[in-house]
C-alpha cells in the first residue's frame, strides 16, 4: 500500500455509528415519520448500548494466523523508504499466511487466503474490511524524514501494531533492515517476543533472521499481575488524559494512585508490610515501562 486518502476524520465514535444504523434500520421499516412528518435527523437513544451491556458484550478470541502478530482482525501499518524492500516483505508475509507457514519467528497459525493489493484505499473499506474479520497489513512510505512515516501520524491511531523498516549498513549486494514495533496494542509480558525488534536480510532468496531481539528477560510474577490489575483498572475505570506531546488522542489511562489501589487488592507482594508492598509496586512499574508494555507521564498510566 502506497498512501492513504486522509480526506475523512478518523475519529468516529460509536454513537454517530449506532445513529446511522438505527437511522437506516427507520427507513427500512417506513417508521420515520413524528406526528405525520419526516424527521430524518431523529435519534432513538434507547438504541445506543449503555456501559453494563458494553462491559457484558461477548468478544470472541482473535484467530491468530501468524505468532500474536496477525489475525484475522489485526490493522497493521509496516512504514520504510523507498527501494528498502516494502513489497518483497509483504509478499513473504503473504505466501506464509497462505501456506499457514512460520515466517521469521513468527509461529505458523492457520492457513488463510490471501488478497495483495497495491494502490490507494480509503478508511472506510479499512472498517468494513475490519467488521468482517479481514485483516489488513498497509504498507506505507517515509519521507525525507526516514524516521517516520509520510503525512499525518494521526492514521496510526486506528491501528494494533505500526512497525518502521530501518536501513542497516550491511553489503550492498544484501537486502538487510531492522523491523521497529513503534506501537503494539497486544504486547504482553507473554508474548512481547513476537514484537521484539528483528533484524532480518534477503540471503540466497531466503529470508533470515540476522540479530534477533534482546535476550527475553524472566517476568517477575508480580509484574505480571500488575500488568493484568493495570488492564482493569483503564477497562473499569480509565479516563482520557489531557492530549500532549507524551500522550497520543484516545488512549485511557488512569492515574498513578488508582493503578495502587488496584494494585492494593491483588497479590503482587507476599508480605504484609506495606514497606514492601510499596517496593514490589515500583519494581513492577519499572519492569513493565522498562519493556515497553506501558507508558507513564506525570500522574497518568496507560497501556502501550
């Protein structure tokens, strides 16, 4: 994929949806009428869903084809320069996915059909593609900039996982660069191999890992349950912090002291001393920033 249409906002919220579909749904039945008239722009509230049967929805688990790194519903964006080998890439995911193959260290799921496509596509199909569980890899360029992506950063924020190609100096008759997980909505302490930074070259017509990412380092236990105590707190209670530099649109997080109080009701200490509840705590917090599975700024927490 070359480039994106960025005519439409990407912040669409639920409500404008459910106002929609229950604006077609009147349509359909020839209810749209109020005392004798048309009222197209009438909204029935009771149609939007409350936030106990919001909380009490059915989600299936994801079908994962290729490690934790690609289902059947994942929104991935991979960004590299121009010539650096976007579509050779994509290709070899492709082939993998279809044959249900392990590529790289990603390990195989099921086979699945695949559909390449290269041109421009606008949102909408990325969310009617989305709502039949179709997933989607866009391919995207950088600019002068190889740092980043071309254009707006605001088109990331849709996604699960957004990765930049990085250039590495290397013999110039190899095909070589380093795959960066700039953003991984499904990193967890469990699975955070599948979005270590890799480093992978063209060799022989073969793809091969040349520098896997750091060594995997053990997870305390009470990481571990920090982390899961953290995921509830933002799905029972989370906010969204005031947008800045350090904080993207739309991300809920909570404050630093409800995180603890969470934290208070778990087990992420075996004594009873609240001295070391507070340094299992910090230990916690410091492990998780330290492998990138949350972000924190001023008093605010969030998952990254």
């Amino acid at each position: 994929m070359t480039d994106w249409n960025d005519t439409e906002s990407l912040n669409i919220h639920a409500f404008a949806d459910y106002a929609r579909k229950e604006k077609s749904e009147r349509k359909a039945n020839g209810d749209a009428k109020t005392n004798g008239a048309h009222h197209d722009n009438v909204i029935h509230l009771k149609s939007v869903p409350n936030f106990q049967a919001w909380n009490e929805r059915e989600i299936a688990p994801r079908d994962w084809l290729l490690g934790n790194f690609i289902s059947t519903t994942s929104r991935i964006l991979i960004t590299g320069p121009t010539g650096l080998g976007k579509t050779m890439l994509g290709i070899a995911i492709a082939f993998a996915l279809e044959g249900g193959a392990q590529y790289l260290h990603w390990k195989a799921g099921r086979a699945a059909r695949v559909l390449y496509v290269d041109g421009e596509m606008s949102l909408p199909w990325v969310r009617s593609l989305t709502k039949r569980k179709i997933g989607q890899a866009w391919f995207h360029h950088t600019g002068h900039n190889e740092g980043h992506s071309y254009g707006t950063k605001t088109r990331e924020w849709q996604l699960d996982v957004c990765i930049l190609m990085e250039r590495v100096a290397e013999d110039e008759r190899d095909l070589t660069f380093t795959l960066k997980f700039t953003k991984a909505r499904g990193r967890r302490p469990e699975n955070r191999a599948d979005f270590e930074n890799t480093t992978i070259g063209l060799r022989n017509n073969k793809w091969v890992v040349t520098q896997a990412g750091k060594k995997k380092d053990k997870v305390p236990e009470s990481a571990r349950i920090a982390f899961d105590l953290l995921r509830r707190a933002i799905n029972e209670a989370g906010e969204l912090p005031p947008v800045g530099d350090h904080v993207q649109a739309g991300v809920r997080g909570v404050r630093v002291s409800m995180w603890l109080k969470y934290c208070e009701t778990g087990s992420i200490c075996k004594s009873d001393s609240p001295d070391a509840f507070r340094m299992a705590f910090k230990r916690s917090a410091e492990k998780l920033q330290a492998l990138g599975l949350m972000q924190v700024w001023a008093d605010w927490v969030w998952i990254a």
